[in-house]
C-alpha cells in the first residue's frame, strides 16, 4: 500500500468529516463509524478524482462498496496504475 496515497485520503476524509480535522483516521476504520453516509461519499469521492486524475465508476460511487479507509485507498491505488 502506497503511503503517499493514504496520507492524501486521510487528508481529503478530515476536510470532509463533520467533526473536522482532529480525528485519527487509520486503514481499518469504518465508513460509517467516521459519520460517512452517501452523500457525503460522492463529495469525498469528486475530491479524489480531482486530487488523484482519476474517475469513479458510476456503479462504484455507492458507498456499500467500500466498508473501510483501506478499501478506498486500494481503490484510488487501482485507479492510479491503470493510468500510467
């Protein structure tokens, strides 16, 4: 797992989190225990696409699909190398 990439989700999730940039956020925390409904995962997702250049699936911009940090982070690595 690329630390650069996880560092830099931490770092969108704080600024999107209601309770601010004070939290910890590791790889294994849930979704949901940080207050990340849907809606607010679609924005933290436009947020990724823009930092990262890349683009979510339709069918992947349901937040059922990712249970922890860890799962996004995977994903945006994914996205990452299928545009080098």
């Amino acid at each position: 797992m690329d630390n650069k990439v996880f560092e830099k989700v931490k770092e969108i999730l704080r600024s999107q989190l209601p309770d601010g940039s004070s939290a910890e956020i590791s790889l294994d925390d849930n979704l949901t225990d940080l207050g990340i409904n849907s809606l607010l995962f679609v924005k933290i997702a436009v947020a990724l696409e823009t930092e990262f250049d890349i683009e979510f699936k339709d069918e992947d911009l349901d937040i059922k699909r990712f249970k922890t940090v860890g799962d996004i982070v995977c994903y945006v690595e994914d996205k990452v190398s299928a545009n080098i």
